[in-house]
C-alpha cells in the first residue's frame, strides 16, 4: 500500500483568499485541543460553517484531480501555521474509521510556505523512510490513518480531511 499519490496543480486563488480571510477574522484553535499539537496555531473550517461556503467548490475540484471525496457530514479543512514557535509536528498516526476519527486519509497543501511530510516505520522511530514535499501547487493524498509520519516546515499548511467511508487499502494499493 502506498503512504501517498502527489498531484502537481494548484488550487484556484479565490479558495486562497477564503483561506487568509478566515485566519484573519477568527481565533485559532486553543492550545491543548490536540495533544501532539498543543502548541501550534491551527485554524478548523468546518463544511457546515457558513464562513466555509466558497470551499464546497474546491471539494468537488479536488474529488476530480484526486478521486477522494472531501464532502461528508464531518468534512474539515485544518488552516495549521508552522513558523519560529513551532516548526515540527511529532510522529504519529492519525485516527481513522475504525479508532474514532474524523477523516479516513487527508489532502495537503500549502497556503503559503513549503513543507515535508515525512514517513517513519513506527510512531517511536525517528529514522525518515521517505519524503514528500508539499507547496502551493502540489496536493498530497495522504494515507495518515495507516503509516506514521511527521511534518516540518514553515507557512500554513492546509488539510482536509477525507471521507470516512474512503478505504485506504483500495485508493492507496500499490
């Protein structure tokens, strides 16, 4: 099974701009909501949140690049600044279907900065199997529910999260 399939096209600019203004006109999350994150600024856009009305469009965008859909009763976007206070998200494997999650694999890309998602054999092993690079105009489909990775950089990082119903095993096979 694959960690990820990359894709290189950049999502339309009007989705950016809904991006910065909603990082603009509302508090991040607070601190210690997810623990191996507790200190980075992170941004949630909710699909039912009306502030989030533009991304539905970008959802559908991305279901045809990348065959996943992004448009389920829990569907996110995460906004998650890296930068001085906070330029590493520790290893770990990020809850799925069957272990109370809210997505079943997520889609990344970058806002402004460049970032590398790493791949680990095991959430305790610090030796990286592999990297990807993400930036504006590259989207990642990753299979975080099953392969343990970390991620550095600096800028926002933007995730979705993907349906529950998304089964890693058939959308990641080798």
């Amino acid at each position: 099974m694959k960690w990820h399939r990359k894709f290189k096209i950049a999502l339309p600019q009007d989705f950016y701009d809904v991006c910065n203004k909603y990082i603009r006109n509302n508090p991040p999350e607070p601190y210690f909501r997810y623990m191996s994150v507790e200190d980075s600024d992170m941004w949630t856009m909710w699909m039912d949140d009306p502030q989030a009305g533009y991304v539905s469009g970008v959802r559908e965008t991305i279901l045809y690049i990348t065959g996943l859909d992004l448009d389920y009763e829990q569907g996110f976007v995460v906004l998650w600044k890296f930068d001085e206070e906070f330029k590493h998200c520790p290893i770990h494997v990020d809850s799925g279907k069957g272990t109370g999650g809210k997505h079943n694999g997520s889609i990344c890309t970058a806002l402004s900065g460049n970032f590398k998602i790493h791949l680990h054999a095991d959430d305790l092993e610090e030796t990286i199997l592999d990297t990807v690079e993400v930036d504006s105009n590259t989207i990642i489909a990753l299979n975080n529910t099953q392969f343990p990775h970390s991620v550095e950089g600096e800028g926002v990082l933007i995730v979705f999260g993907v349906d529950l119903e998304t089964d890693p095993e058939v959308y990641w096979h080798d």
